[in-house]
C-alpha cells in the first residue's frame, strides 16, 4: 500500500465512533457529578440590591449557592482582558459573578451546584435579586451618542479607536485621493449580529484529586493549554497540578476560543472546595445570553475611483457593537479594518473604528472573524463602482486585482497578529476567471431575459475575498514511535470537528512512511501537550499541521541514523515505506521502526517481549561508550514546533444566482459556486466539508440569522425557534473547485481553510439580490419582509 | 432547561383521566403530544401542578371519517392523520399537515393538541375554522362539542376549561364541487408561518363560485374566517375575482409586527397568498367536478 | 421536598432496562445519564434542533420533547443501537462516513436514527424527499450538502446488501 496519503481524500478517522455514539461530548462525561446551574441577569442593565437565597434552601440535596461576595482572592477580581492593544484605552471585563452591576441579559449572578441540573434550575428560579433598574444602551447608535453608559467609567461607551492610514503615490492621504478623484461615491452599510452557535454548547467538569493536591478540568473549549493555565493562575494552584482536556467538542465557531469563560473558573473551583466533582453543561438559552455573538457593525465608505474603476482612495469609518465586555480585545474590528481590501490595490486607504459599549452580549470572534464586515465593504463597494460606471462588476474586480506577479504584496497595515499585511501569494485573476465560468457568469444576461420573460426575477452576485490564515506565534507537535510501531501524535490545540485525527495523521503517515493505520492523534490534552495557542483563524493546519511535520522529520531522521548503525548502511541511502527503513533498491536489507524504535531506548528491565530485545541489544553496545551516547535521549521521538513569521493569505471568490418572488419577495439561492485556493489540500474532502460549512453559516448571516434585541436590552429570539439558522432546506447546493497557490511561507505549502466559506457570503447574496431587483442592498442580512420594504421605497 | 417539578398522573381509562383532571381543576394540564406543552415547561413558562398524561388511555386515537366529515382523536398524531385514507376524504388536512413543523415532530404532535394550544400562526386551528369545525370537550359529568368560531377565544386561548379534556375534534365535509388549498409562508421550511391562508371554494353546476371562504394564519388573535364569496363570485372560477378577494382579506386581517416581518408586509403577503389559496381551491374543485 | 419517582422499563437497543426517575425526566436525560446512553445528545431541548432525534417503536421522536414516564412500556433505538448485532455499522451509519456528512458529530446520532427510519419507509427516496427527511434536523458544521448525498448513499448501500441477501436465499434454495 501506498504510505503517500498527503493531498488524498482520506475518510475521516474520528467517524467511527461518532457515528455509533462514541464519542465523548462534556456532558456524557461525569456521570454522577454534581450539576452547576446560573442564576443570570432578566435586566440589561442594573444595580444588584440585594440577593436572597432562603426559599432555594429547602431544594432537594442542595450542596452550594455562591454569589460574588463568596468568590476569593484572584477570583473576586474580573476576568482577564485576553488581548490587550494600545488602542483599546477603555478595556472592560466581567466578573465571574456580577458585582454590584449586571451589563446585559444573562449575565451570571448565582451559581448554584446541586445534584442534578433539574434541581440546580429548581433552586435557581427560587433565588431572590433584587434590581435597581438602569438605564440600558442597545444598538451601535444609541451607544455612540453616549447619552447613556455602559460603564460609569468609559465616556462616549468607546472602548477602543484606531485609524490605519496608507497613503497613495507620493503620500497623498485617503481624503485628498478620494477627493481628486474623477468619481466619488459615499454610503452606508449595516450588518446585524449573529452567533456561532455550535450544536454543543460550552461545557466544564472539573474534578479534584484531594490526595494529590491536583485538579483534572474537561473542558469544551478551543484552546485547552490556556484555559489550564488561567485557571491556574485563578485558583493559586501550581500549573503541574491542573491538566485540562478537551474532549470530543461538538463544534466551536469562535465562541469556544473566548476563555477563561466564568464557569470555567468557577466550576474548578467548586469542585475543589466542595471536594465533589462538578460539572456545568450550557443550556440553549444560555448560550445565547452569556456566550459571545459578533458581526454588528455600521459601515461609513467614501470611494473615489477613475473611469476604468480603479480605486484612487478609500475612506472608511467604521462603528464596531463589542457588547458589554472585551475581553478578547479589539480582534475583530482590526480584523475587518485590515482585510477589508481583499484581493485589491487600492491607491490611498484610511480606516477608521470606534469600538463601542452597549448593554449586550459581548462580542468575540466568530468563524470569519469580521472579515465577513470588510468584505461586504469592499465588495458592495465594488459593485457600486460598477453601477456607476455602467461597467460589468467582474471587469471593475479585474482591474483592481494584485497580480500574480506582484507577491509578496505589502497592503502597507499592521494585521491582528501585530505584524505588516504582507499577501504571500495567490492568483486572483485565474480564480476569477474560473469562477466566471463555473457559474456561467457571461451567459447569465440570457438567462435573466428568459426568466423575466417568464415573470421571473434572477440576479447574480459576486464576492471576492482574501484571508490571512494560520496566524502565530507557534503550535508544537511531538511524535513518538513505540516499540510495537505505533505512532503517537500529540499536538496542543484543540478540535472542533476538523478532522484533525485524520490530517495530521496523514502528515505524519506521509513524513514517516507508515500505514496511517499506525498513526494515532491526540489534540488538546494537557497532559500530552502543554504549549500551544488554540484552533482559531484557520490556523490549525498550517500551525500543527507544520509543526507535526517538522517533528516527524526529527524522529525520522533519527530513526534512519539508527537503522543506518544497524543496518551498516549510510542514511543518505535508507527510505521508509510502510514502517519498515530499507536500503533504497535493496529491499532485503530492511530494518522495521518497531525494531528501530526498541533499539533506541536501551532498557534495564525486561517486561516484555520488546524489552527483552531492547536490554539485548543495549547489552551489546560498547564498552567505552555510554548506552545512551552524547547529543542522545532514549526514545524514537521528536518535538518540534512552527512559528512563522507572518500570516498566509488564502483567498476566494464566490457567486452565487439568486431568485426573488415578484409578490412575497422570498428570495431563494438558485446556485452557489465557490473557487478556493488554501494552497496545497491535505484532503480536499475535509476542505470541501470545511467550506459547505463556512457557506451554510453565511447563507444564515444573510437571509436567516440575527440577535433581535429590544429597546430594553432583551434579546427577543434566544431560541432555536426564532434564530434561524438554516435547515438542510435553506441551503443551496454548493458548486466548488479549488486553485491551489501553495505558499512559500511553510514547509507542506499550505494554507488555512476553517473559516474561508463563511467571509464573503453576504455580499454575494447582496450583489446578487441588488442584481435581481435592482434595488441597492446595503444592510445585511435581509428578509422578505425587508425586500418587501424595500420595494415599497424604490 | 429542565422542566419544573409536577406530580404526574398516567390515567389509564377516559373515567380516571377525567377524574384526576376535575381534582385538578385549573393546575392540571394535559399531556398528549407534548410538542408544544414540553418546550414551554422545559423552558420554565409554565409550571402547572398537575401533568395529565392521557397517552394511556384507549379510544382516543381514532379517525374516523364519514359522510358529513371526518373525525380526529385526542391522540391521533399528525402523522397518522396526514398518512390516514380515512383522512384524505378532506384533503385540506393533508394540505394544512404537511405544513405543521417537521414530520419528527409530526409523529409524536397530535392534530387535537394544535388545535387547543390554540397558536394563531399555526395551522390547524385555521383548517377547523374554515371548516366551521368544532371540538369535544369531556369533564366529569358531561361532554360539550364546542364550535371553531367559539373555541379560539385568543392567542394561546381555548373554551376549554379547567377540568376538561378535549377528546376529539370535527372536520366537516365540504358540498361537492369545492376545493381547498393551503398557502403559507414561514421563514424556514418547517418554521411557524409568517403569513398563511387556507381557502375553500364552492362552484356550482356552471363551474361559477358559489362559496369562497379563507382562513388566515398569524395575522390576527385565532384564525381569521373572511367569507369572500361576494367579492368572487358569482362568476366562473376563471374570471373570479380573487384580486378583490385579496383586498377583502387585506382590509379584515389585523397583522401585528413582530421580529419575522413588519406588519405591513403580513397584510400584502396574506392578500397574495389569499389569491394562491383560492385560485388553487377553485382549480382543486373544478378538477373534482372533472 | 421530595419528587414522586416512577418505576420505567423501557425496551432500549433490545435490550430490556429499567429506572426511576421523576415525572419531569426528560426521556433524552433518562437514556444518556440513567443508562449511560450518552449517544444521543441535546442540542436544544426545545424541540428545534434534533440532535435529540431517537426511535420510539421505530419511529423518530424528540426525546427532549417526551417524558421518560411516558415511555414506559415503549420500545426505543438510540444510535448505539443501530449498528448491527455484530458490530457492523449499519449502512446509514457507513454512508455518513464515506460521504463526510458529518464533522463534529454532535448532530450526527439524530440524523442517524431519522434517516435510518425513514429509508426503512422509504428505500429508494428522490432528491425532494431526502430533504423533507432531515428537514428537522440543524447542523451547523457540514452545509447538509453532504448530508444528502449520504442519505441517497445509504440508500444505495442498503438496496445492494438486500439484493446481496436475496441473491443468497436463492442460492441457498437452489
């Protein structure tokens, strides 16, 4: 068989048991444990007066109620601001358990532990808080009009102001540019918030070892290794005695990223206090009210361009809902200021955000991770352009386009990573130019004639978009090969639902030469590896994927110089092909890294038929040199990490044709095309599934999803019922084919895919809607009953 | 979300049902279906004392249909109805269930619990008061058939009173040469709908409208009847008009705003789908009449 | 304030299992944390998602949406249960993985058990009605595209096996 597996279509490795009910979610773990349960904030905003506990006594086997005045030391203080940025002056987090005032809906109040979550929610409806109530801040306007505050101590609710300027030739600043100008267009976008919204909600359960002073914390997070080590550093324990797993995780999106969340401070905590183990399982409505949202954004775009559409300046001012809290930063609005210019040269840029308070969820990354915003800028944009011109819009993207011998292309910004947006490579006008022709972009003008001929309306939208991927600073990875020739592969960031199993154990296959039957993968357990950043921004296979490489490449380096000992042979001459190294062209003289493996740790005791041999041939060695020599450690394994110095830029455009019904104004997806270029694909299976998922969620950002707050802060459609994400039949059929630019940056040439699908979805389906009806689109996402409104204005 | 405590009682006879239901009295609630009742409590907006769950009880699962219509059980689920020769007599039911959510929420929903939860967006309620319908109601001491037009008292409102048990509800049978048709629009396949209109037309032996009825979903209270025969007819089905049917409906309906859709759009899409409903009733009729 | 519990026997997998449990249990809590059946998993517990989605007498139910009591008496096929007696994944469970129709899997077990029902209804199902069949069911990781293309895949599958079968009976008869 063949041990070359990178690039294949692999069949996923974690199937097995997630499809005959194996796999292990949180809350499958921990049968027995006691069940933790909130009581949350009803009020936007509001003075805590008093809190009476007393009628919830009598719960059945109640075992603890815990409210802010309980929590000690380091936990009594707010949550860690995750991120810092200069630009963020006014940075605010939460307490794991509110002080004095509560800041949006379902702020955590009470935590409640009792031995099951029924009666945990019993005692939790019977506990009394008595509320001043304040006035709340909802909606980006009400927030920058500051007549009202979110924090006492943040005036105008700005949290953070940036402007990244790159001038033009000759220094010209955006104004004067887009002034100059032969042609100026000036308008404004909206884009309402939306969620994650994994199927699993977050999840901690946390058990404490009282012998050994340790705790064990499961944990359905994106970044285990520092969630282990804020809790670490909150509950004043050594970070030896705190390991964090991250089990199965029934998807992340973003939200999972977010840490250390208050309950998974507070659940460790309890469950060492109270000696019992505890675990805390999020509830729907939950999650919806105390976990993290994103994408709400007000949009301000001055463009000034020349005849053939060219983009001589661009000015945009952006105004960015964080929510109540920040605590991972300022990340996304960077993110959209930044990426916003996409695939195109544009000739003076300035950017401009405030980030602003309101008595909301707070906002953290969310799949796209604002480039979703920025691209819908830049692309609606874009069209605009091209109305205005009368010009095809493909042909004003054309013109705009960096060409393919213009990487390392400086956009002139400093990224999310702190380092300059530097584009590695790509080529946008071939993606183009298959896009065109996957989804019939030059006939279309037909098929529009015919339909309308038939009372019908079409339209056809187009959307382009560039992704920086696989930020830093590192991930590790180490792989060891036992003496039974099994591999194990460990890596520290998590998974969600990626296939990581199956990737990086077709890296490691693939590098070492083994069947990936003997290739095994753990990812996100403390206990295997203890440095690493976490899955977000597409970044998991290009980090770990790399590092698993280089690691490889360690061990198989050394596996050769010791097969080359035994075998009498020169390294330079050995392979590996299906776990065993061979003299190339010699098949005879062969050596298995089973056997390689045992002769690489020379053993004492003799427990097994392996050790036998080991202590064998450890006896063997010579006498004037030790069985361990200099420069050597026992073991076929290695460590190795990646830390590159900057991004990788994936890119993508996507079309999409669009069918609005004349009378209810439904607007249905005819078709949906998509050319993705990550670089070189380790299984273009996953990055296919990878990106039908990216679109699903954007066709919810477009059409369907949104956070429905009221004046009151209350957030009116907290339920699967009234958020509409998508069902199977709200999702068009997904036509793809894929570039491969393979980046120059990283030893496999590849690029991030998580989060590609979802960047560019909005403003296709708003090209594409604008096309059909010609009305302007500018506020996403969009209803029938807002179409219908819409049209009535035209 | 877990529901709050409740003493539960799993009668196993109509008489024991009743007579837990009557101790009861205004704490009892029913348990048949449970797919609109367990979200409510799973979600704590409502604790009744008493939960009733009458899925034991024999008899109650009956369909039955005859001459003057068809019959519904308390226990007959969606999906039996929906998949009942004896139900596809009226073929508006088949037309209005395979709008009701989604067909895993069909096999376990019962037809008689839609219609006493009582929910203006959904459909049901608007089949039985097109039809001039009505309910059973069973206490201790005595039965009471309550008519469509009595038993819709409010969103999320019945005539059922406490102590009460409805055990069956009655669709009639519809004149010969008449055709229904059920529209709706809901934001998501299977969601509540944002505007929809079930319609009834009648056509006489020169294929003229005699009778046009719609009932409109979400845009009112309960279910809005708005008889349109005047606006119609009496005219061949062809040349009907169905546009001033539409505008009849319009100016009858009470829609409210909600985060869905505007109540403006609630009135233009139920006109339009008032003239979708009856343009394919009054095809529906003329094709039994062929 | 102690709740009233009730005895529950309910016919899981085929296999016979009892629990006691209060009124309130919800029938997705009693499988996964009374008899350990922690494969079917809650998404919403509002009916919404059916994640939840188990066999209830071989027809797919919300087990969120239904009290453990309720059960009683009731047969119920949980995902554990629908891979065959000899460990084989059953022929929806093979095609969800050769398709990738799923990626972090919490979804899965409920698209499972509405599949399997529905194809034992519905063997040879158009595009139209494989769609209505998982129409109740959110995932929010895979876009469904290859949800459907499994469903039709197990299909395939399944109608292969049973020629196999029948090709066997003859063979065997002769």
């Amino acid at each position: 068989m063949t041990t070359r597996l990178f690039g294949e279509p692999v069949q996923r490795r974690e199937d097995a048991r997630l499809v005959t009910g194996g796999g292990r979610y949180l809350d499958d773990l921990g049968a027995g444990a006691l069940a933790a349960a909130f009581v949350r904030s009803p009020h936007a905003h509001a003075r805590i007066l008093d809190i009476d506990v007393s009628a919830a006594l009598d719960v059945e086997g109640l075992v603890a109620i815990y409210t802010w005045e309980d929590l000690p030391g380091a936990l009594a203080e707010p949550l860690p601001l995750l991120i810092p940025h200069p630009a963020l002056t006014h940075g605010r987090t939460a307490y794991p358990l509110a002080k004095e005032i509560v800041r949006h809906v379902g702020e955590p109040v009470v935590m409640v532990v009792a031995p099951d979550r029924y009666l945990a929610e019993d005692a939790c409806a019977l506990i009394r808080v008595d509320y001043e109530i304040l006035k709340p801040v909802v909606g980006i306007e009400e927030a920058a009009g500051g007549a009202h505050l979110v924090h006492e101590d943040v005036p105008g609710n700005v949290g953070a102001h940036l402007v990244q300027e790159v001038p033009g030739h000759g220094g010209v600043p955006a104004r004067e540019a887009v002034d100059a100008a032969p042609h100026r267009l000036e308008f404004r976008l909206d884009i309402e918030r939306s969620a994650c919204t994994p199927l699993e909600g977050k999840g901690v359960y946390a058990r404490w070892d009282a012998d050994d002073g340790s705790l064990r914390i499961y944990s359905s997070t994106q970044t285990s290794t520092s969630v282990r080590m804020a809790i670490a550093a909150k509950l004043g324990l050594p970070l030896p005695k705190v390991e964090v797993v991250a089990p199965d995780v029934g998807g992340g999106f973003g939200v999972k990223i977010v840490h250390p969340w208050p309950e998974e401070i507070l659940v460790p905590w309890a469950a060492r206090l109270l000696n019992r183990e505890v675990k805390w399982t999020e509830d729907r409505r939950e999650h919806f009210v105390s976990s993290s949202h994103e994408r709400g954004q007000v949009q301000r775009v001055r463009a000034g361009f020349d005849d053939d559409g060219r983009v001589l300046g661009l000015e945009v001012e952006i105004l960015h809902d964080h929510g109540a809290y920040t605590p991972y930063g300022i990340i996304v609005p960077i993110i959209t200021s930044t990426q916003l210019l996409g695939p195109y040269k544009v000739g003076a840029y300035r950017v401009e955000f405030s980030s602003l308070y309101t008595n909301t969820v707070q906002v953290t990354p969310y799949r796209g991770a604002g480039r979703p915003q920025g691209v819908f800028c830049m692309e609606r944009t874009m069209d605009k352009i091209a109305a205005y011109l009368g010009k095809d819009r493909t042909e004003v993207r054309a013109a705009n386009f960096i060409q393919p011998g213009e990487f390392p292309y400086d956009q002139g910004l400093m990224f999310q990573d702190g380092r300059p947006l530097i584009y590695d490579s790509g080529d946008y006008p071939e993606a183009l130019r298959m896009l065109k022709e996957l989804i019939g972009w030059d006939s279309f003008a037909e098929d529009k004639a015919r339909a309308a001929a038939e009372g019908r309306r079409i339209g056809i939208g187009v959307g382009c978009y560039v992704e920086g991927t696989g930020v830093g600073p590192y991930e590790g990875g180490h792989v060891q090969i036992t003496s039974d020739g099994r591999v194990h592969v460990s890596t520290g960031l998590t998974s969600q639902g990626q296939g990581h199993e199956t990737v990086f154990a077709q890296i490691a296959a693939t590098e070492l030469g083994v069947p990936i039957e003997k290739v095994s993968v753990v990812t996100g357990d403390t206990r295997r590896f203890g440095y690493a950043v976490g899955t977000f921004a597409s970044r998991a296979a290009v980090m770990s994927g790399n590092a698993i490489a280089l690691a490889c490449r360690k061990v198989r380096e050394k596996a050769l110089r010791i097969a080359a000992e035994a075998l009498e042979a020169d390294p330079r001459d050995l392979e590996i092909t299906d776990g065993t190294v061979h003299v190339a062209g010699v098949p005879s003289a062969s050596i298995p890294l089973a056997t390689v493996a045992v002769l690489s740790n020379p053993l004492r005791y003799a427990f097994d038929e392996e050790a036998r041999r080991a202590t064998q041939f450890a006896g063997a060695g010579s006498d004037d040199r030790p069985p361990v020599a200099e420069g050597e450690e026992p073991g076929l394994e290695g460590r190795d990490y990646y830390s590159p110095v900057r991004s990788t830029f994936a890119a993508g455009m996507h079309a999409a044709i669009v069918e609005t019904d004349p009378d209810t104004a439904e607007i249905r997806i005819l078709r949906y095309a998509v050319v993705h270029d990550c670089g070189k694909l380790i299984n273009p299976m996953i990055v296919e599934g990878q990106i039908h998922g990216g679109v699903a969620q954007g066709v919810g950002g477009a059409l369907y999803e949104k956070m429905a707050y009221d004046e009151h802060g209350q957030l009116l459609n907290a339920s699967f019922m009234d958020f509409l994400m998508p069902y199977a039949t709200e999702v068009p059929h997904i036509e793809t084919a894929h570039l491969e630019t393979p980046s120059p940056l990283n030893p496999l040439g590849i690029k991030g895919a998580g989060e590609a699908g979802v960047i560019p979805v909005s403003a296709v389906i708003a090209s594409a809607v604008e096309d059909a009806e010609g009305i302007a689109i500018d506020r996403m996402p969009i209803s029938p009953s807002d179409l219908h409104h819409l049209r009535l204005e035209r | 979300m877990k529901p709050p405590p409740f003493d539960y009682h799993g009668p196993v006879t109509l008489g024991e049902a009743l007579d837990v239901l009557a101790e009861a009295g205004p704490d009892g609630k029913v348990l048949a279906g449970g797919q609109s009742l367990i979200p409510l409590l799973n979600m704590r907006l409502a604790a009744p004392a008493h939960i009733v769950d009458v899925n034991r009880v024999p008899g109650l699962d009956g369909i039955e249909a005859g001459q003057d219509g068809v019959r519904v059980g308390a226990l007959a689920r969606h999906a039996a109805v929906e998949r009942s020769p004896e139900a596809a007599a009226l073929p508006l039911l088949r037309q209005a269930l395979r709008l009701v959510a989604h067909p895993v929420i069909r096999n376990r929903g019962t037809v008689v619990g839609s219609l006493v939860h009582a929910d203006p967006s959904a459909e049901m309620p608007a089949v039985l008061a097109l039809l001039g319908g009505s309910v059973r109601l069973a206490a201790r001491g005595g039965e009471r058939e309550v008519a469509a037009a009595d038993f819709f008292t409010g969103p999320m409102e019945s005539a059922l009173r406490p102590g009460e048990l409805a055990v069956s509800a009655f669709f009639p049978a519809l004149p010969g040469r008449s055709g229904t048709a059920f529209h709706e629009v809901s934001r998501r396949h299977g969601d509540y709908a944002v505007a929809g209109v079930a319609a009834a037309v009648t056509l006489d032996e020169d294929l003229r409208v005699t009778a046009a009825r719609v009932a409109c979903v979400s845009v009112g209270p309960v279910p809005v009847v708005v008889d349109v025969t005047t606006a119609c007819g009496p005219r061949p089905a062809g040349s009907a008009g169905w546009e001033a049917a539409a505008a009849a409906v319009r100016d009858r309906i009470e829609p409210e705003g909600d985060i869905h859709a505007t109540a403006d759009y609630r009135r233009h899409l139920t006109g339009v789908l008032a003239v979708r409903a009856l343009r394919d009733a009054a095809a529906a009729a003329h094709g039994e009449e062929a | 304030m102690n709740e009233t519990r009730h005895r529950v026997t309910l016919k899981v997998n085929g296999v016979v299992r009892e629990a006691t449990v209060p009124g309130r249990r919800l029938l997705s809590d009693c499988l996964r944390h009374d008899l350990g059946l922690t494969g079917t998993h809650v998404g919403c517990e509002h009916g919404v998602c059916g994640a939840c989605t188990v066999l209830l007498d071989g027809e797919p139910v919300r087990s969120c949406l239904m009290f453990a009591v309720t059960a009683d008496g009731h047969e119920i096929t949980t995902v554990e249960g629908l891979a065959r007696g000899d460990g084989e994944p059953s022929p929806v469970q093979r095609a969800f993985s050769e398709c990738h129709a799923l990626q972090c899997g919490f979804c899965t077990p409920g698209f499972l058990c509405a599949v399997t029902a529905f194809l034992r209804d519905n063997p040879a199902p158009s595009e139209e009605e494989a769609l209505e069949a998982v129409s109740g069911n959110l995932c929010r990781c895979t876009g469904y595209q290859n949800i459907l293309k499994a469903v039709h895949r197990a299909a395939e599958i399944q109608a292969s096996e049973i020629q196999a079968a029948e090709i066997q009976a003859e063979e065997g008869g002769a």
